[in-house]
C-alpha cells in the first residue's frame, strides 16, 4: 500500500520576537492510503497544527509534505484548493456550514463548484448520502433548523461528496454528547472501511480507539505511536484496544 | 466602559470609521454651506437694493413723453413715494470700442446713463454711489469680470475717447438675463453723445409700501400713461439678481441633501454590521439583565463620537471653502449686512445634521428589543430567513454558476445589509444622471423655445426708431426675396390693455402676427391662430387669473375684444408679463418689431448677420446662437461643469462605499470565506462572489438610479428651471450618456473597488478562522 502523506520534519512556529515558538518542532509522519491514524496530545501540544498542515490548510516554516505525491507548499493557492476540493474532506469540531443555504445545498456546494453539468447526478448523490447519515428529512432544512449532531452529519456528507481520498477531522465529536458521538464515530468507521484514509485529532480516547494507529504529540514533537492494527468493531475488540490505548497513554503522562 | 467600548471598536475598524466620518463631514459642510450662502445671498441682494434704492415699479419707454402728465398723476396718486425719469441713451454695440474690440456682437442693449439724484443709484464696488467726472465712464461690472473692459483703459464711445474709471454695480440691469446694460458718464459728456444714439425713458416710482404695488400698477395703466416698453417690477428685480447664485445654492443643497442620505447609508450598513457581529454579546448582554437602553448608549456613543466629530470637522471645512463660493456674491452685489448671522445659521445646520444622525441610529438601535437573549446566545445570529431567497436554491438551480449563485443568494439573504449599498448606488446614479440631462436639456437648441422664444437662426430687433411699421416692411421686402432664407416671420409688438379677473385694467406686451411659424412649447394649451386667440405667458396668466380656455376682453382697436386663451408660456423677457395673438391691430402704437429668420443653410448664420447689421443698420441684428451664448451661456457652462464635478464626485462616492462595503464584508465573512477555501473554492471564486454581489446591487441601482433622475429629477430640475420662468418642459436625454456611458463608468468604478476591497479575502487563512 502507497504512501498517501508524507509530513518530513515539518516546522511551525506562531507568535512574534521572542514570544515565538514553535508549535511544531520537526516533526516528520508517513500515512498509508486506506490508513485511520488518531492524533492525540494534550492541549497546545500541536495536534490541530499538525492536521492542518497535512492537509495544506496551513503553511509550514520549514520541511515538506507531500500529499498524493505531490508537494503542498509548490502549489499555488488555487491548486492546493483543487486538491482540497477533489482529494480531500473536512470536518471540523463545530459545523461549518453556510447559514445562507439549506441542508442539501450546503452538501452539494463542493462539487456544483465544477460546473452544472452533472448536477442531477450531484444532488442524487447528495441524497444517497443523507440517507446513508439517517439525515433525508432534513434536506430543505435551513441549518439553524438542526441538531448538533446532525450538522456534524451534513458535514460529513459534504466532506464525502468529493469521493475524497483522506478524510481530515478535528475533533469530530468534541461538541457532542455521546449518543451523537456514538453515531458519528460508527459513520466515520463504515467510511474508513470503504477504503478512505482518515486522519483524526481527538481527545476522546473512545474515538481514539477505533483508529489503526494512534500518534502522540507533545510540545510540537512526535512522542510516540501506538498501532493497534484494524479494528473490526465487535464489543470485546473495542474493550480490548481501549485497555491497551489507555496503557499506553498512561505510560505517556496523558 | 462606554468610552473604552468606543476607542475598542474605532482602533478594530479604522478605515470604516474614517470614511463614515468623512462623510458626515462633507454633508456638515454643504448643509452649513448652503446656509451660509442663502444668508449671505439674500443679505447682500437686499443691501445692494436698499443702498441703490432700486424703483419699484419701472416703466420703460420709447417716444415722446410728456413729463406734466406723469407729475400730475404722482400728485394725485398717494402710495408714490418718490418718482422720477432717467434717461437711457441706447447706443449700437458697435459704438462702444475696446482695446480688445466692440462690443459689436453683443446682444444686450448697451447705454450710456447719468447717475440719478434721488434714487436707483449706479454702486461702486463698496456700495457707494458713484460720481463719474467727464471723460469718465463706469462699465457694468459684467464686462469688467468676463475681461471685456479693464479699469484705467480707455474706452471709445461714438469716437469720444474715455477713460475706464472702474466698475459699477446695477442693482436692476446688472444680471444676463437683463437684456440692457447701463454705462455710468458724467452730464456733459451724456450731453455730447446724445446725437449718437436714441433716448429711451425710465419711468420710475417707489411707494411708500411694497404692498400696494399692484394697486399702482392697475392705477398706472388706468391713467393711460407712457407705456411703450416693459414694465419691470421690484419684486422681479430681486429674482433676476438671485438667479445664478440661487442656482448655485439650489445645486449645492440638492447635493448635500443626496450626500447626507450617504452618510445615513453608510451609519446604517455599518451598525446593521456591528450588530450582526455582536449578535452574540447582545444576547449575553440582555441574559446578564442588562438594559437595552444600557446596551444602546454603548452603540450610540460611538456615532454620536463620529456625528461630533464629522460635524466639527465639517463645519470647519465651510469656513474655508464658503470664500471663493461668496466671492461671486461679493463682487456682483457686495457685502451682505446680516453676514454676522450667517455663522449662526450655519452652525445650527450643523447641530440639525448631528441630532438627525444621533435620532437616526437611535431608532436603528431600536431592533435591540427584538433580539431574543436565548436565541442569539444559541446561534449567534438571527434566524429570520426570508421566505422568498428560500425558494432561491443551489440544487433547483440550473442555469447560474456556483460562485454567481453564492453572490446573489447573499444578496438575497442579507438584503436589509445591501439595500444600504442599493441606496447609496441609485443616488450615485441619480447624481451623475440628473445634472447630464440637465445640462442636456439647457443647453439643446429646443430649449429657447421653453423661453418665449422660437426655434429661428437670426432675429432682427426694430426698436427705438422711427418709423418701425415702414423698416420692418423693408427688412421683409428683402427677405423675401433673399434665396438664403427658407422661412421667415415678422412679429409686432404691441402694448393693449387687458381686462383682469377682478375687472381692474392690465397692460400686457403683446407680440402679433403668425405664431405657428416659430412655434414655442407651451407648459399648457397652444400658439394662437384665430384673431380670437391669445396665448399668455405664465406671469401675465397669474396677474389676469387666467387659464387656457378663459376669456379675456382686450382693448383691440379702441373696442373691447373677447380673445380666448389658448396656451400659456414661460418668458422671462421684458418682465415676464407677455402675449402672444394672431390678431392685427393698427390703432395702437409699435413698441418695436422682431423679424424672425430660418435660414436655409444654418452655417451661413454668422456670414447673413453681419450682412443683415449693414444692410439694415437701423435694426439690430443677432444670430440665435449668439444670443443663447450671451444670455444663457454662462449659466449653461456652469451646468456643464457642475454636472461633470458630479459625476466625477459620484464615481469617487461609488468607488469608496463600494470599496468599504467590500472590506466590512470581507472582515464580516471571515468565517464563510475560510469554509468555503477549506471545502475547495479559490481566491478567485471568493473573489468572484463579492464582485457579483456588487455588480447585482450596481445594475438594480442603476436601473432605479435613472428611473428616479427621469421622473423625479425631471421634476427637481423643472423647480430650477422655473427659476428662469419655464414653467414645465421635458427632459432631454442622451441615451449614449445615461443608459450606456454612465452605468458603463459606475460598473468599471464599482469593479475596481470591488477588486481592491477583496484583497483581503486572499490573505484569511482557512487554519486561523476555522479555529476561532
């Protein structure tokens, strides 16, 4: 299986003067396609940092990644939107939706981004898509008309109209409560079964759980990682790899 | 708290702040302005009246005169005050040499005057009356300003040289569209050139009340007294003398009241925005239990922050840009003496624009009272979608692109936001039209016929002659036979006497003979074409209390004539009380004859007039051209230029609240400009969506934009073209200009300053506001 991200010894720093530091110090991750990696860390550690600039929503100081093979940081800003909007999907603690459109629109908005031609096609798959999330009634909906948790959902229709190749999460679940956590984690898994790489920051260490590899970041490092291998969802699997996550983590200081 | 609030918010929008106070400063400033002005205009026309005692009823008058006659009737009359006859001694143009050449072309009737001893006074340039000694002469200051005379030059008048003394003010005869322009010499030397030209009279009273001044009139013409010329009013006096000036002021306060209606979009837009933004904070604000009225005065303090300091900074900019502006005022009429009130009128403009603004954002502040607490913590916005921009849908869109969707699906949503823009847009519009029609419609060769005056190429005045019946027929004779001419009509004037509504008699000035040839535009009814028509002009109308289809009985012939009215026109010439029949009446006196011509060939104008002024040396002869240029000329440059400033002053305003409205959006959509980059969508495509919210809003406030200035502003200019006695009249429109050239100069500006405020949309870093 090919590489789908290769982070090498990428550097960030924010502030000004001396006040500057850097928030991620070196740190080098290769990714496979098809993988589900978790980054876990405590807070300020670097873990949304770290996602961003994988995913080329972030500029790096110094170091390179490479997505799909490609370089990110040789990419004009228009290309780098290309390769966000054809190989990749978002989804972002809060739901970042347009309040403008309705629930189907702001699924849709991606791909009618190329053209109208096929947008017959596009809303079919939209909908495919919300029925697939439990979210159909929702379609005509303003988004101030629905639940957290089935925002979240919208978002991921949205991050999958794309057929993306990674999907990118910043703590998907942050903001909800645990049946909605629950049932937004089952949705990512089905989606990382078909073969999407997933790439999640999580506190949740229930989330954490489900991913093949778990990377622990601390002050802007790499400070280790925990591969579980795949996870095939039975109860006495996730019990057993939250036992061992959480060992693990301990061990870490986490 | 508040004053910490207000420093916050103005450091975190320095731009907006800046140009929503620039403007407020500039609405201060013209309102203060326009006040000033209006003071000082009517100050100083009333100062210069009352030093040169300017007559309140004026009888000009060509012919004998029997002096014992008009004494016995002042006798007899109790409201004259004082009374006396001047002489005006018409000279032909020709005879007045400049260094720089004659004032040959000119079409006003230059004359030589001695200063009068009891009133209607010739003012030097501090007001005082002026004495000329002989081998002086005094120039209208008109001739001095447009660089015909210069003071200490010498003069040839009828081939006496004389020197230039200086300039001097005519309280009645000094403005263009006066048609006759006195010359101050001294007794001898009026004595000496008398033979040169012919003595007209200016019989002239002043009452001892203003008011009783159409009891005069009425008992002036009851006497059967001199009466072969105009009758020339106080009241129309003051007018004229107000008229350019007057312009300027209607101009300037059209122009502020559109920029205060700027400044009001501006605060408007900026504050729906800031509370937008805080949605959130008001929520908190009013769940704390704070009290709206508390909440309010943080808001408010920031506007009342930038009206005090806009009005402060506008009222300051008056002072120095009311100079050159008085400067006019204060050569042709001098100083006015209520000028220390002006300030005072000023300031209280000033203080009426800062408390409109403080009222104005109060009453915006007033949706705080709808903002639900629970609702704004929860979403941080208002939930109100508009039902129609419901039905506006991506995925039931099939004809727009995705970034022109977002535009105007934008525009849709947040339309209380945008109509700011679309006001502003439809006034930019509406400035830069307006003016353009209506320098057009002034300065058209059709628009003299607005005036009393038909659609010819020369006219050729005989007046002041003897003998006019005999010359007119001569100049007729010749014409006729002239193959250059295509068509040509005489037209006698006349004064009879007319019947009013109340039964009193009323002389009017009445032009006879074919008027369908030349015709006028009449605001209402027809030219005459019976010798039982009459068409009146709008002040004759207003004096007889008639309208078209009225019955006035006039004097015709010694016997009583009922004419029916059938048009009424505007004039302003010879005191704007004419008429105009188809009849003819030998019994009464030729006051002078006009001679209207239409060439067949319109170039040969210039090469026919001078050919007419030899041939016929008694007449006066002046191309129509010429006399627009003279009479109109100035009025209609500075139109011209007016309307040029505004429209470059419009593109500026467009440019700017484009470019602020673009940056206050941008900064607004932060958040939205990052989800859409971190889903897939370029700086261009942002970039895209802004320039199409702006174009949509552009193309509707174009489009309301010249629909207003083509109706309302039809409506507006008519009010300033009634100054100069045109009652009604339509536009005239240069569809190039209005329906092509400006929206093309609005979108360009519109474009660009979109462009420039999107700027920013490029440098919003999807990781940085996806993460706040």
């Amino acid at each position: 299986m090919g590489k789908i991200i290769v982070a090498d010894n990428i550097v960030k720093s924010f502030g000004v003067g001396r006040e500057r530091r850097n928030v991620l110090d070196g740190v080098s991750v290769d990714i496979d396609e098809g993988e589900f990696v978790a980054i876990m860390g405590p807070s300020g550690s670097g873990k949304t940092t770290l996602l961003f600039a994988l995913s080329g929503m972030d500029t790096v100081d110094a170091g390179s990644v490479v997505f799909d093979g490609v370089e990110l940081s040789r990419l004009s800003d228009d290309a780098l939107a290309d390769v966000r909007r054809r190989k990749m999907g978002f989804v972002f603690q809060q739901p970042t939706l347009l309040r403008n459109l309705n629930v189907l629109d702001n699924i849709i908005l991606p791909s009618v981004r190329d053209g109208r031609k096929d947008a017959g096609r596009i809303s079919e798959k939209a909908r495919a898509l919300m029925k697939m999330t439990g979210i159909e009634e929702l379609e005509t909906r303003g988004v101030s008309q629905a639940s957290g948790g089935q925002l979240q959902r919208v978002g991921i229709c949205r991050a999958l109209m794309g057929d993306p190749k990674v999907i990118f999460g910043d703590e998907p679940t942050g903001a909800l409560n645990s049946t909605s956590a629950n049932e937004i984690m089952a949705l990512l898994a089905d989606v990382h079964h078909t073969g999407t790489t997933m790439v999640l920051v999580t506190h949740d260490v229930r989330v954490a759980t489900k991913a093949e590899r778990v990377l622990f970041i601390f002050d802007g490092k790499i400070a280790g990682a925990h591969v579980a291998g795949r996870c095939d969802a039975s109860r006495e699997d996730l019990r057993a790899r939250e036992g061992a996550l959480v060992g693990w983590l301990t061990e870490k200081g986490f | 708290m508040v004053f910490r609030a207000v420093r916050n918010d103005v450091l975190r929008s320095k731009a907006i702040t800046l140009i929503t106070t620039l403007f407020v400063a500039a609405a201060t400033m013209l309102v203060a302005l326009a006040a000033v002005l209006v003071v000082n205009l009517a100050g100083a026309i009333d100062t210069m009246m009352t030093r040169a005692k300017t007559p309140h009823f004026m009888q000009m008058h060509a012919g004998d005169l029997d002096r014992a006659r008009l004494a016995a009737f002042v006798r007899q009359n109790e409201d004259v005050a004082e009374f006396q006859v001047l002489e005006f001694l018409n000279l032909d143009g020709s005879q007045f040499v400049f260094g720089g050449g004659s004032l040959a072309g000119s079409v006003q009737d230059n004359g030589l005057s001695v200063q009068s001893e009891r009133f209607d006074f010739l003012l030097d340039l501090d007001g005082n009356v002026i004495h000329a000694a002989d081998g002086h002469i005094y120039v209208p200051i008109t001739y001095v300003q447009d660089g015909t005379a210069r003071v200490g030059d010498t003069v040839s008048v009828a081939g006496m040289p004389m020197a230039i003394a200086g300039p001097l003010r005519d309280s009645q005869m000094q403005p263009l569209l006066s048609s006759s322009k006195r010359f101050l010499v001294s007794s001898n030397d009026f004595a000496a050139l008398e033979r040169f030209g012919s003595v007209e009279y200016l019989i002239e009273f002043r009452l001892h009340d203003l008011a009783a001044l159409g009891a005069f009139g009425t008992a002036y013409v009851a006497a059967g007294l001199e009466a072969n010329g105009p009758t020339i009013t106080y009241p129309f006096f003051r007018v004229i003398n107000g008229l350019s000036d007057g312009l300027m002021i209607a101009v300037i306060l059209l122009i502020s009241v559109l920029v205060i209606a700027i400044a009001f979009s501006c605060i408007r837009f900026t504050l729906l925005a800031k509370i937008e933004d805080d949605y959130r904070e008001i929520g908190v604000m009013k769940a704390i239990g704070m009290r709206v009225s508390d909440i309010k005065r943080i808001y408010l303090a920031k506007y009342a922050a930038i009206a005090a300091v806009g009005s402060l900074v506008g009222y300051g900019l008056s002072f120095f840009l009311q100079e050159p502006l008085l400067a006019n005022i204060r050569l042709y009429m001098g100083e006015s003496e209520g000028a220390s009130l002006a300030p005072v009128l000023g300031l209280i403009g000033v203080v009426l624009v800062f408390l409109a603004i403080s009222a104005f954002v109060h009453a915006a502040l007033g949706r705080f009272h709808r903002i639900p607490a629970a609702e704004a913590i929860r979403f941080g916005a208002s939930q109100e979608a508009p039902s129609a921009s419901r039905r506006f849908r991506l995925s039931a869109n099939h004809r727009l692109g995705a970034n022109t969707f977002l535009g105007l699906k934008d525009v849709l949503v947040r339309r209380k936001l945008f109509s700011t823009m679309l006001v502003v847009l439809v006034l930019t519009a509406f400035i830069i039209i307006m003016p353009r029609s209506l320098h057009n419609t002034i300065a058209s060769k059709s628009f003299i016929t607005y005036m009393g005056v038909g659609d010819i190429d020369l006219r050729i005045d005989v007046q002041q002659t003897d003998g006019i019946s005999a010359k007119t027929a001569e100049i007729a004779a010749s014409l006729e036979r002239d193959g250059a001419v295509s068509r040509f009509v005489v037209l006698t004037t006349k004064a009879l006497e007319a019947l009013s509504s109340d039964g009193s008699k009323v002389r009017i000035v009445v032009e006879l003979g074919d008027h369908s040839v030349f015709p006028l535009t009449y605001s209402a009814g027809r030219a005459p074409t019976t010798d039982h028509d009459i068409a009146l002009s709008a002040l004759s109308a207003a004096e007889l209390g008639k309208k078209v289809g009225d019955v006035v009985p006039v004097m015709v012939e010694g016997q009583a004539r009922d004419l029916t009215v059938s048009g009424i026109y505007s004039d302003v010439t010879n005191g704007g009380k004419t008429a105009k029949a188809a009849l003819a009446d030998d019994g009464a006196d030729t006051m002078w004859s006009a001679v209207g011509v239409e060439l067949s060939d319109a170039t040969l104008v210039g090469e026919k007039a001078r050919e007419y002024a030899s041939r016929f040396s008694f007449a006066k002869v002046s191309s129509m051209d010429d006399f627009v240029a003279q009479t109109y000329g100035p009025t209609i440059s500075a139109v011209g230029t007016a309307s040029f400033a505004s429209t470059g002053v419009a593109l500026i305003i467009t440019a700017l609240i484009t470019l602020l409205f673009m940056r206050m959006l941008i900064a607004k959509d932060r958040t939205t400009i990052a989800v859409l980059k971190s889903i897939g969508f370029t700086n261009a495509d942002i970039k895209t969506q802004y320039v199409v919210r702006s174009v949509s809003v552009l193309a509707l406030g174009v489009l309301l934009g010249t629909v207003l200035a083509n109706t309302l502003g039809e409506s507006l200019a008519g009010a300033v073209i009634a100054m100069f006695g045109a009652t009604s009249f339509a536009f005239v429109v240069n569809p190039l200009e209005a329906y092509l050239i400006a929206p093309a100069l609005m979108a360009l500006s519109v474009l660009l300053a979109s462009v420039f405020g999107t700027l920013d949309a490029g440098k919003i870093q999807v990781s940085e506001s996806i993460r706040e």
